[in-house]
C-alpha cells in the first residue's frame, strides 16, 4: 500500500511540472476543434477521435519536457519509479482529464 502510495503522489508531483504543455494542448483541442464542431451539429464518435489525437501528442510533451528539464528524473530515479512508470500515469491521469473536460463541454453546449 504504502508503494502504492508513494507512485501516486510521484506521478501527481510529476504532472504538475508537465501540465502546462498537457493543458495547453488540451484546450487547444477542445476550443479549437470540439467546441465549432458541437456548435456545427457534428457529435458522433467526435471526442473519442479528440482523446486519440491527444494521446498521440504525448511523445511531444515527453520530448519537450527532456529537453527543457534534462535532470528531472532523479527524484523518481531514488524512489524506484522508472520513466516509462511516470510517463504511463500521466497520460493516463491527462487522458482522463481530458475526457471528463470533453464530456462536460458537450453537456454545456447541448
């Protein structure tokens, strides 16, 4: 449990230091793409196609976030949490995020 623990508020800690690039990204393809495409009239399957446009923008953060913080992975390192390990957590904690942002515009605007 306690291993548990300590990997959720690593991955926490972790997307906090990468959630500019992710928000940013994420509202860009909610305001730029869903919100004219509700208002068009065209739903079906639209934010499904979104979330898989938005996990094939992860390598770009990955990229981005090792250029700009080479050194950022000692903490993690220490703790036994490899970068496949942080990385897989948070875009599973963005996709989610993203999702339920999705769902919510759709219900907003419908």
């Amino acid at each position: 449990m306690t291993l548990l623990l300590t990997r959720l508020r690593a991955t926490l800690l972790f997307y906090r230091s990468v959630a500019p690039f992710m928000a940013g990204i994420s509202g860009l393809l909610l305001l730029a793409v869903l919100v004219p495409a509700l208002l068009e009239g065209f739903t079906h399957d639209l934010i499904f196609r979104l979330l898989l446009a938005k996990l094939a923008t992860a390598p770009v953060v990955w990229y981005l976030a090792e250029q700009l913080r080479p050194g950022q992975y000692w903490l993690y390192f220490n703790l036994n949490i490899s970068r496949r390990q942080l990385w897989t957590g948070v875009v599973a904690l963005d996709a989610g995020l993203f999702l339920g942002s999705a769902l919510l515009v759709r219900a907003v605007l419908s």
